[in-house]
C-alpha cells in the first residue's frame, strides 16, 4: 500500500540570456517559464469524479476540464511505494532500470538494507543526525527535471520540497538547486550537503513560524458538516491509527503535543482523502 505523503516539484526556466532571432523567440514563447508537478499518495483517479461536487473551481476542476486529462495509465510494477512511485513517475521507468526498487531494500554488495535515498557521505543542513543523510545517489537514471536541466544549458532552477525525504529528493533528480524536507526530530524543513552548506534565509524564516507545534495544539474537524460526507467511507476504519489520546481514529481529533509529527500530519493527509 502506498504511504501518504505529498510531493510539490518546481522546475523554472530562465530563458533571457538566450541569443535568439526573431523566429526563435516566436519559438520559444510556447515553452512554459514555471511548471509545477505535484504527486498526492492514495488519491485514486476515480476520486476526481467521486468528489468532484467538492472540488474548487480554480482547483482541480480546472485541471480537469481544462488540462489533458490522461485515463489509461498504469503501474507495471509491486509493490506500488512511495519511493518506487516518485522515481518512476518522474523518470519514466519501472525500478528494474531506476534502481529505486522500494523504499527500503537488500543491498547485496553491502550486506545489509539501506533506504532509497540514503547517503552517508552527506550530512544534514538544518536536522539532526540520519535525518539529514541524504541525495538521490541510488537514483540510477535521470529524471525529466535532470532532463530539463540539460536543455536549458543548466539555466534551469530545480527545486523539491515534501514532508518525506524522498519525495523531495528523487523526483528532483541529480540536478536539482535544492530539495528540502520535513525532520520529524526538529519539526522544521531541513536539506543536505549535497545541495547546500546553510539552509536560505527564506526556509530559516519560515522554520521561525512553528507550524507544527500550532498544530499540534488544534482540532481537526471537518470543512463540511460530518454527514454531508455522502461519498465518503465510513469515519472508523480497521486500519487507520489513533492519535495518542484517541479511542478511536474518528473526527474531530484533538492534537496532543509529543506525538511524533510526521504520524499526525500523514494521518491528517490519509484520512481527508477518504
């Protein structure tokens, strides 16, 4: 079963220190300055027609009837992880020839498992000790973000962010400026030495804001009243986890702080999709 988490790739072009004729630029006007990639784990593609009452105009709507709308795609591959998932989305082929073959796996040249993005001969910038120890090093091929890299003469500007490491770092590829990630030690977004010796101003400030210990001390309740859910499954299923203080994993559900982070905001993602 694939883990929930979520994946936000920016890749921007910088097209100005070109040195193009007049029919070049006509050219190169139909190329997009920003494109956005986004990945939502277990949002199934029926789910855009299941909720699509629910759904913002601007939103995935939009998308929907004014984008290319792709219906027969499939996974050739199991089991269907997030890490594989990121690779392979991003890459355009299966692990066998990416070489992101789970999340975790038996690396025999080593004698042991090791995870899908790690690297100890990084160290974390703005973590605390394995968190930080990773890069797309065991990526074995390049991603259409590397790939965009390479055609725009490396003027491009790549950047990853997720709460999951992997998330962040394989659909990035190689290339990427930057990829960032959620710490579950610290709470804050964090990188590695393979991008970067100081984390920028920008990240620092918003780790100043404390997002997930305000959090931490909310209720989540529902946008919508609890029984217009009509779509929706039953709010009490055998394999959800409660929160620590929880009977049951059922709305509203009170934050405790010292829960670990990452369970609490995975848990809030997985459960709004049903």
């Amino acid at each position: 079963m694939i883990r929930t988490g979520l994946i936000l790739m920016c890749i921007l072009y910088n097209f100005g220190a070109y040195s193009q004729s007049k029919k070049a630029i006509t050219t190169k006007l139909d190329q997009p300055k920003l494109v956005v990639g986004i990945v939502v784990d277990q949002m199934r593609y029926d789910f855009l027609y299941r909720y699509y009452d629910r759904l913002s105009e601007n939103g995935f709507k939009r998308l929907i009837n004014g984008g290319v709308n792709c219906i027969n795609n499939h996974y050739n591959y199991t089991p269907t992880n997030t890490g594989p998932g990121h690779a392979t989305i991003y890459a355009g082929s299966p692990p066998a020839i990416n070489g992101i073959a789970g999340n975790d796996w038996y690396e025999r040249s080593l004698g042991k498992n090791i995870y899908c993005t790690q690297d100890t001969t990084v160290s974390g910038v703005g973590s605390t000790g394995e968190a930080g120890e990773m890069s797309p090093r065991n990526l074995k091929v390049t991603s259409i973000a590397d790939q965009v890299k390479l055609a725009s003469g490396n003027k491009s500007k790549i950047i990853g962010i997720a709460l999951k490491d992997r998330g962040a770092i394989l659909p990035a590829g190689h290339s990427a400026d930057a990829a960032y990630w959620h710490d579950n030690g610290t709470g804050n977004f964090s990188s590695s030495t393979y991008y970067m010796e100081k984390l920028p101003q920008w990240v620092e400030d918003f780790n100043k804001l404390n997002y997930s210990e305000k959090y931490l001390n909310t209720t989540w309740e529902t946008l919508y009243p609890i029984n217009s859910y009509t779509q929706s499954d039953i709010d009490n299923q055998p394999f959800e986890n409660t929160l620590k203080g929880e009977d049951k994993p059922i709305f509203p559900h009170k934050y405790i702080a010292g829960k670990n982070t990452n369970t609490i905001i995975f848990a809030h993602l997985h459960l709004a999709i049903q």
